[in-house]
C-alpha cells in the first residue's frame, strides 16, 4: 500500500479553533523560501492541522 504524503501545519489555539468551528476558511504562511519548498514544490494529497 503507498502511503499518502501529509503537510502538517501547527497552529496557535485560537487560530485551530477558529477552522475547527469553520469560521476561518483559509490559512496563510509567509512566502520564505522555506515555504516556498514546501507548498509549491512538493505534492501533498492531505493537509493536517495540529493544535500547537
């Protein structure tokens, strides 16, 4: 079985609150090349948000 690739995504409180009440629909990350790798380069099938 292939696994699925996962971006994980820490969040502060009350911001993983805010989507898990589905009050805030969007979530945005500086573009650093840092994130740039990572949201545009690589393919994700899943994205997860963490509380933390």
């Amino acid at each position: 079985m292939k696994m699925k690739s996962v971006l994980h995504l820490n969040l502060h409180r009350e911001f993983f609150a805010r989507i898990a009440a589905g009050t805030k629909r969007s979530e945005y990350r500086s573009r650093t090349p840092y994130w740039r790798r990572r949201l545009e380069v690589l393919p994700y099938a899943l994205i997860q948000f963490r509380n933390g």
